[in-house]
C-alpha cells in the first residue's frame, strides 16, 4: 500500500472524517524505509530527486528516479550493515544539499539510527554531539574546498576512539583520489558493492524503533539531542500529506538544509511519500544567491505546484520580479519556523496572487504539529488545526509563565500543549524530557497562543525567550555568557530586535561594572569570540546606565525589546529622512519607553517623507503605534 490522498482539509469536519478510519489502518508503515520503498515500487519511473548543479534554469542537473533512490537507499544500508551498523548504531551525517544526503538519511534510518549534523556548528559542538550520541560511522563531504567539512570530519574521527568509520562521498558521484586515509572509505564506491533489490539485513521494523537524533539546542551550549522513532516521521508524513492534498504530480523546490527536521520531514520525507518531485536547488539551496533571484524561472522551468520556505527566503523571494515567468502551476506557498509578517502575506498575495499559509511545527513533534491547509483564509499568526489523530490545549500560565492545568476558553491566549503519534521519544537527556512534559504527559511547546471558534490555533508570542533569526533558534544565554564574561560588564541580557527580513536579529544590552570604560567595538568582538554560530553573535551592544529589572530582581526583557525595535525605528528614520534632507524639526518623533509598543508620532512629518517611511516600518514584525496627521 503506497500513500494517496484527495483534496486539502477545509473544516473540522474534514478533519473528523479522516479520524474516523482507525490511524493504524490509514498508515500501516512500520518505518520510513517501508513508506518510502512502497512509493518507489508504485511510482517506479517517476522522477523522485532532481539536483541543480547551478541556479540557472536549464543548467546541468542529475535526476533519480523512484527506482534509482531505493536502489541507491538498499545499497547505502546494506554498506552500513557491512559496516555492522544495526538498529541501535548511530551514523552522524556531514553534508552540504545533495542527493548523496537522502542515501545517508534514509538507508541510514534503514540500517540505524542517523544523526544529521549542523556543518555550521563548531568542531567542539560537533564533538560533543557525536560523543553524546556514540556515533559510529559518519558519512561525510569527501573533497577538499572552501567547506573544509573533509578536514572536519577527519580532525573529528582522530577525537573519538569509537567513531570507527568515515564514508567520504564525491559530491558529483565520482570515486575519491585512491590512498584514502585510515578508518575511510569512499561512500559510493563501497555502496555499488552492495545488492540494490533488498535489505540483506532482513530487518524487522516495529514502530517504536528509533530512527534519528536531531540536535533541537541550535546554539546552545550542551547537546539536546531528541529522539524520533520511525512511527512518528511516518505520522507526520502522512497527516502533512493528508491534511494538506499533496499529489504524486506535485513539483517543489526543497531549499531546507538536511540537517534540519523542516527539510528532512515537511520538506522530504511528505513529498517522497506520496510520489512527488523533489527539487534541491545546488548543495548550498537557498543560500545560493542564483537561487533565490532566478526562483521565479526555476518553478516555471520545472513545472512547481507548492513552494515552502522560512519568512526570510519569502521576504527575498518577494523582491524578486517575475519578469515573465510563468508560474501559473503554483498552488500554495507554505511557511514556518518563525512568525508572518503580515505586509509580506500582502505583498506576496499582491505581487504574486498567492497566499501564504502557516504551519507549526518542533523537532519534538517530528517537525509538524499544526497545518493550516492551503485554500484555508486565515490572517497571520493562524497555524490551523492539529494533526489527525493529535490534540492541542492551550492552558493558563501562572505568575512564573509556567503552564498550569486550566485550559482556557476559546479567544484567551495562554501556554500551548500538544499530544499526538508523533510526539518524539524524548532527549538522550532524562532530567531534559521530563522538564518538556506536563505531569499527564502533554508537550510543553514554549508557544502563547489561543485557539479560535473554529478550533484553529492562533500564535501570539512566546514564553521562552528564544530569539528566531530566520527560523533559526538562537539561545540568548549563549550571548549573554560570552558577553559577561567580559571583565567590564556588570549585567548583561540579549533579546530579539526587530527586522523585516530575518525576524528578529540578536542584540544585547550591558551594565558596566563601577569605574569601567569600554565601546561596543570592542564589547562585540570579545563576544563574537565566545559565539560559535555567526547567526547568535550579536548586531549591536548598547550600553545602559541601568538594567531593567523585576521587584525581585530578574532583568525585564520586555522592556528591553522596547528598546530594541526603538532603536531599529529610530535608525530606519535616519536612513529614510537623511538623504531628503528633511529638517530636523518635521522628523517623525520615536518614543520607546517601558515595555509598551514604541511609538510615532509623524504628525510634523511632510506627507512624500512619511510615504517612504511608513512602509518600512509596517514591515516590521511588531506592533507600532502610529500618530498621524
């Protein structure tokens, strides 16, 4: 039985028909490998994976077959299981985009456990996640180049006695120079070794068998590796399929790095489950500038139906012209990881006659737990309705923005919980799983929001202080450790400033210790020392006289924030009004005080000047307060 649906979800009713044929009937897949393997033999000779070796529409491009990728899946577990990897053997993944990382993760979750790497992260971090997981094999980038992850992976296996093999894989499929070092082999060479009809380990399957570690912590300092078992991406790829219509003749551009739970299960593993066309767009995806403005003439080219990305590759997309292209194939656009700009839903639905709609979703739920179905007319912030099968409460938050056991009634904003099949098996860490769970076992998702009449949920903020930068989770005590350890400062904290492309960019703020003198020149490359990520190193540093604080003492974030947007408004005057040469007297006032929405007063402001302004400013992703003539 291979995966089929009809048309996308429109109402809880929809939603209640689907539930009512038993979950265990609806998706009978025991493993990822299973549902892959029962598309590719329904769906031989469609494409599967199509790889740009460049952004030009036209450009060289390698495509697989459904036949080809489960060759290719068959022979990558049988070389691991020759490399005694078995169900509870960990294989960690160091890859740019490429058809090589599919291999890696799904004959990896064949054979074992996989274990995707974030190349950006530091040898230390790396290292410390492959020691946490007692990784065994890592499959790698094979050749030397700007990347340096060959180096990386080798300078890595010389740290860890039981990391017993490196794959080195050719990027282009090609076999790697001969006199590979000690401990290596080249990946496609061993695998065309292999049997490609069959897994020679003759694996059972069940469920609940773990089928990889993602690392949730992003720049944190200790590794937070989660669990998933192969019931709950095969959930998640059913009820995403399920809810949102997706169709064997889809077409989409997948521009997820790999080592992210948004590319390998929304992105990848959804699509190859009903028989769709996946395009991967060059090994640096939407970080290649060709990319991203040759996007329009790239989905004509190749025919797309559904496009995805975070708000940042939306926000570039939209300054991108058509300039012709065709892209009338195009059904729906998808985001996530971080809040809609509502001006960029509008100029996306103005520019483009698209709409946007959003999903929720955390690597603890398998990368899905919310999907609001295209065709569904929503504003920004409504993420839908849970997953068949799974359950959302929004409960009360007590004086310490704890959840508690009162759920709330519709419209009221409060802790959002989440209970479904593809809750996942919890960190390595147990202090970390239970501290994620309420007593009766409810996830605690970190999200405020509310659910509407229509059984919809709504997100309205976040009760961690998590910082997104463009979907990705920036952990401010990492800033705030670097940042403190500096020997002038007496307090410091960083928060989220305001931006219409990223969302939120990290800044900070500091007290100075009696007596210190220091500039944020300096106070910023101290800190960018102790950062590994450069995405979590602060933009700016100011220097306060006094740090906000609670009546019992906790810095108040809230009002730094203030501050922040403040400053971010205050700086797009300046940029707007300097070269107008506006003078002085009819700028438009910023008052940004307590923790209240910063305000402007444009009333002395000549109507052509605030005409350029206000624009900018609405593109923000935070409220405003406007006064106008």
């Amino acid at each position: 039985m291979h995966l089929t649906v009809s048309t996308p979800v429109q109402s809880l009713a929809d939603l209640q028909r689907i539930e009512a044929t038993p979950l265990a009937q609806a998706a009978p897949w025991a493993s990822t490998y299973a549902l892959i393997r029962a598309s590719c033999e329904a769906h031989p000779d469609r494409p599967a994976l199509t790889f740009l070796t460049t952004g030009q529409p036209g450009g060289p491009a390698t495509c697989w077959t459904y036949r080809t990728l489960l060759q290719g899946i068959h022979q990558t577990a049988n070389a691991l299981h020759s490399l005694h990897i078995g169900p509870q053997d960990v294989v960690a993944i160091l890859l740019p985009g490429g058809l090589a990382y599919h291999l890696a993760l799904w004959g990896g979750e064949a054979a074992g456990i996989v274990q995707p790497l974030n190349p950006l992260l530091s040898e230390e971090k790396l290292l410390s996640l492959l020691q946490a997981s007692q990784a065994k094999v890592l499959i790698a980038h094979g050749v030397d180049d700007g990347s340096q992850m060959r180096d990386k992976a080798l300078r890595l296996q010389a740290q860890l006695p039981q990391l017993h093999s490196v794959l080195l894989v050719h990027p282009d499929g090609h076999a790697l120079a001969s006199g590979l070092p000690h401990g290596t082999h080249d990946f496609h060479a061993l695998r065309q070794q292999q049997a490609s009809d069959r897994l020679q380990s003759e694996r059972v399957f069940r469920a609940s068998d773990i089928a990889a570690y993602f690392h949730t912590g992003g720049t944190t300092g200790a590794p937070k590796l989660a669990r998933h078992s192969h019931g709950a991406q095969v959930f998640t790829a059913w009820a995403n399929a399920t809810m949102q219509g997706f169709q064997a003749s889809d077409v989409t551009i997948n521009g997820y790095p790999l080592f992210h739970v948004a590319g390998v299960l929304p992105g990848a593993l959804c699509s190859l489950a009903v028989g769709m066309h996946i395009v991967i767009p060059t090994a640096a995806l939407f970080r290649h500038r060709d990319v991203v403005q040759n996007y329009w003439r790239l989905a004509e080219h190749h025919g797309c139906t559904l496009m995805s990305g975070v708000p940042t590759v939306l926000a570039a997309l939209a300054g991108v012209p058509l300039n012709g292209a065709n892209i009338s194939r195009l059904r729906a656009v998808r985001t996530g990881a971080a809040p809609l700009p509502p001006e960029l839903a509008q100029r996306f639905a103005q520019n483009f006659g698209l709409q946007i709609n959003e999903s929720l979703g955390m690597t603890e739920t398998a990368g899905l737990s919310t999907v609001a179905p295209p065709g569904l007319r929503a504003p920004a912030g409504c993420v839908g309705w849970p997953l068949p099968h799974a359950r959302v409460r929004v409960v009360a938050l007590n004086s310490d923005d704890q959840a508690t056991g009162q759920d709330l009634p519709a419209g009221e904003k409060g802790m959002v919980l989440y209970q479904g099949p593809n809750l996942f098996s919890g960190y390595l860490d147990a202090a970390e799983t239970a501290r994620s769970f309420t007593p009766e076992g409810w996830l605690i998702t970190g999200d405020v929001g509310f659910i509407d009449e229509q059984g919809r949920l709504h997100l309205s903020g976040r009760a961690k202080d998590l910082i997104i930068r463009g979907g990705h989770n920036i952990d401010p005590k990492v800033i705030e450790d670097a940042l403190g350890a500096h020997p002038a400062v007496e307090l410091c904290a960083a928060v989220g400033a305001p931006d219409a492309y990223a969302g939120e960019l990290p800044v900070a703020f500091v007290t100075l210790k009696p007596g210190s003198v220091v500039n944020e020149d300096e106070l910023l490359a101290f800190t960018a020392q102790g950062v590994d990520e450069a995405p979590a190193r602060p933009k700016s540093i100011t220097v306060l006289q006094r740090m906000p604080v609670t009546n019992v003492g906790k810095i108040y974030k809230p009002e730094l924030r203030t501050l922040a947007t403040g400053a971010v408004v205050q700086g797009l005057v300046d940029r707007v009004l300097t070269p107008l040469q506006t003078p002085a007297t009819q700028w438009p006032q910023v008052k940004a005080t307590g923790d209240a929405p910063v305000e402007v007063d444009a009333r002395a402001t000549p109507e052509a000047a605030w005409a350029a302004l206000k624009p900018l400013l609405l593109a923000l992703p935070v409220k405003i307060r406007f006064c106008e003539k």
